[in-house]
C-alpha cells in the first residue's frame, strides 16, 4: 500500500453546481484503487492525474535529514544540498521538472527523459479530459 497524491476538478459529493480545483491524498495498493477512493468524497472528475508520494517524500525527508543531495536514480551521494530546480541543458545535481525526483549528473540524461515523458503524459491526459467536457 502507498499514498498517492490526486489532482483534479470536480466537486464534493453531493455538492451541487461547486465545481472547484482539489488536491487529494489516499492510500490505496495502485492508482486504479486509488482514483475509487477519490470518489468516495468527490464526483465527476476530470483533468485528473495519480502521481505515488511516499517513496519519493521518504528520499527527501532523507536528504533534509542527512543534509547532503541523493540521486534517485542510481543512489549516489553528496556533501549538502545544492541542486539546480527544473531543467538542466547540461548534465548536473538537479531535481526534474516533471517528476520532482533528484538526479546526479551520470543519471541526467535518463532523467531528464522521464521527466519530458511525465510531462507530456500529464498534457496528454489534461487534453482528453477537456474534450470530455
């Protein structure tokens, strides 16, 4: 079991005519499971996108506590925390836009890729929600 984080629009059930942006956490085994569990508080959601939480906050709540940097990919370390935010042209410490995940410079280029990907996915996902509309 995880925690996953789902972002959406929609309302509360049994609301009527409030529709509103929401941020929700719940455990649940995947994400299947846990997009049944949001519609056990809200309805008719759409733009909705499932990103799992706890293995990642558990890295960063690591690295706070170690203070030093560590990549996500292949586990390698550094003194401190110091990192670029976003996307890098250049193989560098940096946190990828699109997944939130750290990455050191050999695991940039990986990386980098997976981040595009999730991006890509999520505007993907957002463009069929909207045609639903």
């Amino acid at each position: 079991m995880g925690k996953y984080l789902l972002k959406f629009n929609g309302r509360k059930v049994g609301a009527i005519g409030v529709f509103g942006d929401f941020k929700l956490i719940v455990n649940a085994d995947n994400e299947k499971e846990a997009i049944l569990k949001a519609y056990d508080t809200h309805e008719h959601l759409t733009r909705l996108t499932v990103s799992p939480m706890k293995e990642h906050k558990d890295m960063i709540d690591k690295m706070q506590a170690e203070r030093k940097t560590i990549c996500e990919y292949c586990g390698k370390e550094k003194e401190g925390l110091s990192f670029m935010i976003g996307a890098s042209r250049a193989p560098a410490w940096v946190m990828v836009e699109g997944t939130g995940k750290m990455s050191c410079p050999d695991c940039w280029a990986d990386a980098m890729a997976e981040g595009r990907a999730a991006i890509n996915k999520h505007i993907a996902d957002y463009n069929v929600s909207i045609k639903n509309v």
